[in-house]
C-alpha cells in the first residue's frame, strides 16, 4: 500500500530500491536518517536558543524527542524550553 502522496509505481520502486540494499543496507540507511534528524533537530533549538550551551542542546533535543511527561521523569526539575 502506497501513502497517500505517493503513487503506486513511485512505492514499487522504492520497496524495490529498499530491497536490493538488503538488510545490512537498511539498517545503515536508518542509522544516518537517525543522525540527519538529530542535527536538524539541535540546529532548530540552537535557532531559537542562541545562548543555549551544547549540554541545554542536548536536552532540549531529549525533550523534543521524548515528550514532556518522560523527559520529567528521566531529568527531574529540569526546566528547559525546545
């Protein structure tokens, strides 16, 4: 089944694609859509926080990433805005 954006012949060719990487080919694509995602994530905190040192970065991306409820749990006291 296609997204719905996405025609038929357009996911066909991409499951293909996806395919011939194979398993190993896969997970390394995950791993730097992973990183790719993190860095866009910190440059959007660092754009609306200048001042933020890399460590309130870091967590603000935790925060993004995790949602309100789990980043209190793991940080806390911690306040920090994304």
């Amino acid at each position: 089944m296609a997204p719905a954006d996405t025609s038929l012949e357009a996911a066909r060719i991409e499951r293909e694609a996806l395919e011939r990487l194979g398993p190993e080919g896969r997970a390394k694509l995950t791993f730097e859509l992973i990183e790719q995602l993190r860095m866009i994530v910190e440059a959007g905190v660092r754009a609306r926080h200048p001042e933020y040192t890399p460590e309130q970065v870091r967590l603000a991306r935790n925060r993004i990433y995790w949602g309100d409820d789990l980043f209190r749990q793991v940080y806390p006291g911690v306040e920090i805005e994304t």
